[in-house]
C-alpha cells in the first residue's frame, strides 16, 4: 500500500512540473568558478550580493567568500549607482538603494581584473499573496504541505518564485511558476517538498508558524531558478550552470523583483 501512495505521489509532482517546479542546487563535476548571488527588492534594504568561488567535485561544500570584489549597482532607469560595501566572507550591502517597480537594475562585480555584468528589471505589476493555510496531502494524511493563494493578474508573461519557512527554518529550493497555462486564474496549489528525514527540511506541524514569499520576478530569472536542477548530493561542492543572466562566465542569478511575505499558524 505505502508504495502505490508514494508512487502515485510521484506522478502527481511529475504532472504539476509543467507549471511549477521545485529548486535547489544541482552538483556536477565543473571547474572552479565565480558565482555570484544578488537581489534588489522593493523593500527596505539593505540588497546584498554574494560573491563565492566554487570547488570542485568530491571538496566540501563550504565555498569560499571573496572580498576582493568591486560590487556596484546601477539603476539604469534613472542613472544612479551605488558601491557597495564588503562586510566579509563575500557578502556586500548596499547602504541606501530601494528598489522601484519598473526599473532595471544592472549588478556589475570586478574581481581579478575580470568584470561580470547582470541586469534584471523589476516587474511592475503588484500581487498580493491574498492567503496561507496548511493542507494535508490526499495520499497521505501524515504529510503536510503549504497552500499559498493568490491571483495573477490578466496577460500572459507574469513570473513567480516561492520560498518556505517553518517557524523561521527555511525549506530547500523554492518553487517557479509562470501563468503560461493559468493566465488570469487563482494560483492554490500545495507546495510539495520532500520530507524525508535525511533531506533535513522542516515538517509542517499542527499550531507551527508558515511563512511564505511570493517573488514577482522577470523572464530571465525565472529562467535561471527554472533550470536550476534539483540537489543530489548536498555534501558535494559545485553547481552545474543553469541559464544564468551574467555575462563574463560568472555562474548565479541577478534578481530585482516584487516581493511580499505572508505568515500564518498551521491548523489542520
């Protein structure tokens, strides 16, 4: 019986894949490379950008950060820039920049006389994550995952990613969707993540805190996080390159984006 369940729940995943799809870092046997990791949003900041060095096949996971980038961020919609400021092991912030719907956003990093450039524009459309309830899975009354509901708005080209918390611990990948097969409809699915025990993710449980974000993102990033692969193997060092936005041969995602976050007690 378990094994018709879980077989059955793995054609269902197989079958919501065409609208939506989870994430996380797939691991292949590739040189060393730069990644680089930046976000611009229309909140408070500050943005952070991350710039790590990858490893290669077999090393542990812990990329090194690199602090002797230049990291710059140009609105070029308005013609202002910001040079961002190391705060060590990689990671940059901004002091001032807000990003602002309908503006594009290029991240321009230096490092061993190198430059890799990325742009992104944020959408200009505004979605509201309207409710977040937990549901448990038909196949399976143990297993719990999230509903998140919201609208998207009418004309095709409108992209999302999602992320997962549970009680402030992050669930793995995240999920991208676009309203190619559901322009205009309510978007209501579960978002399905394994729960197995060696994966290490949170398990949804009765009175537990969810959090959601639901990220308005453009065509280039949702293609990143969409060809991004799934992990097989977490204690392995270097990603395999999706369809990255940088040029230069840097690996990683620029995103300016919408986003909002949704928090609600899981009761079921």
């Amino acid at each position: 019986m378990k094994t018709s369940i879980y077989a059955c729940f793995a054609i269902i995943i197989i079958f919501c894949s065409s609208c939506s799809k989870v994430i996380d870092v797939k691991l292949d046997d590739l040189a060393s490379q730069i990644i680089i990791e930046g976000q611009v949003t229309n909140n408070k900041g500050p943005c952070k950008v991350t710039v790590t060095e990858s490893l290669n096949f077999g090393e542990n996971n812990n990329f090194p950060g690199r602090d002797d980038a230049t990291v710059i961020i140009r609105d070029l919609s308005s013609n202002t820039a910001e040079t961002l400021s190391s705060k060590g092991k990689g990671v940059y912030e901004t002091s001032k920049l807000l990003g602002i719907a309908g503006h594009t956003y290029q991240l321009m990093v230096t490092l061993d006389s190198k430059m890799y450039t990325a742009s992104s524009t944020i959408p200009l459309t505004a979605v509201k994550l309207e409710r977040l309830y937990a549901k448990k899975f038909a196949l399976d009354n143990d297993k719990v995952f999230m509903v998140p509901v919201f609208k998207d708005p009418s004309g095709k080209g409108n992209y999302y990613r999602i992320r997962q918390w549970v009680n402030d611990v992050p669930i793995k990948g995240s999920f991208t969707i676009s309203d190619d097969a559901a322009d205009g409809l309510t978007n209501n699915g579960q978002l399905f993540y394994s729960t197995a025990a060696a994966d290490g993710n949170p398990l949804i449980k009765n009175g537990d805190t969810m959090t959601a974000e639901l990220q308005c993102i453009d065509k280039d990033v949702y293609d990143y996080f969409r060809t991004l692969g799934t992990t097989i193997d977490q204690n392995a060092a270097t990603p395999s390159n999706p369809l990255s936005n940088f040029t230069g041969g840097a690996m990683g995602v620029f995103n300016a984006c919408r986003s909002v976050k949704l928090s609600s007690k899981a009761t079921f």
